[in-house]
C-alpha cells in the first residue's frame, strides 16, 4: 500500500474530527443562545419586580428591577443599553453567524467523507488485484 496514500487518509481523518470537534462545539453555543434568548424573552413578560442576579462564582444577590431595559457588553467592557427586543435580535443575528458557520463545516465534512471514500475504494481495488 503507497505510504502517500495512508498520510492523505490520516490527515483527511485529522481534519474530519478536528471539524466536527468545531461543529459540536458550536452547536452547543447556538443552544446556549437559544436557552438565553428563552430567558430574556420570560424576562421580559415577567411581572415579578425582584430577581436574583449572579455577582460570581455561584453566588447571588436579591435585587429589585426598575425597569426592563438591559447592558448589553458590546466588547472590551463597553455597556450599552438595550431593550429585551433589542437583544433578542441580537441573539437571533449571532445564532444565525454561527448557523451559517456550522452549514460551511458540514459542507467540509461531507467532502472529506467523500474523498475518504474514494480513498477506500482505491485501497479496495489495489487490494483485490
């Protein structure tokens, strides 16, 4: 068996599972996101005046809610201020990115499938001779 073709099956191999590492890992993001898009959006409709807001590390504080308007970290420790609405949309456009992303991998995936299994097919046919 030609050593080139046992490297190229290794590396097509490698980079296979190093997509679908990705591809898990960004499937759990985009549940993430949706689980807090889910948050907000009862946030929101939420009637109760008081929560309890994480100050780290597993702990907790009461506070009351004055208002329904969120801070949104934009980067680098900017806030800016955001209405549920506002962030849900936010949520949405990121869930989309990182769907676009995981279609893109998916492609990948499928082509490195298929030139597997033209690689075993030709491992099979120098096999048979």
């Amino acid at each position: 068996m030609d050593q080139n073709i046992l490297q190229q099956t290794y590396i097509l191999e490698r980079q296979a599972q190093e997509l679908e590492e990705g591809r898990t890992a960004i499937e759990n993001e985009i549940t993430e996101l949706r689980e807090f898009e889910k948050n907000i959006s009862d946030f929101s409709s939420a009637k109760e005046t008081s929560a309890f807001s994480s100050i780290g590390k597993g702990v907790f504080v009461r506070t009351n809610v004055s208002d329904k308007e969120l801070f949104v970290e934009v980067g680098k420790g900017v806030l800016v201020r955001k209405t549920p609405a506002e962030t849900i949309e936010l949520i949405e456009s990121q869930i989309k990115k990182l769907d676009e992303a995981r279609m893109k991998m998916l492609s990948r995936l499928e082509m490195y499938s298929h030139a597997l299994s033209a690689i075993a097919n030709k491992i099979n046919s120098e096999v048979s001779q």
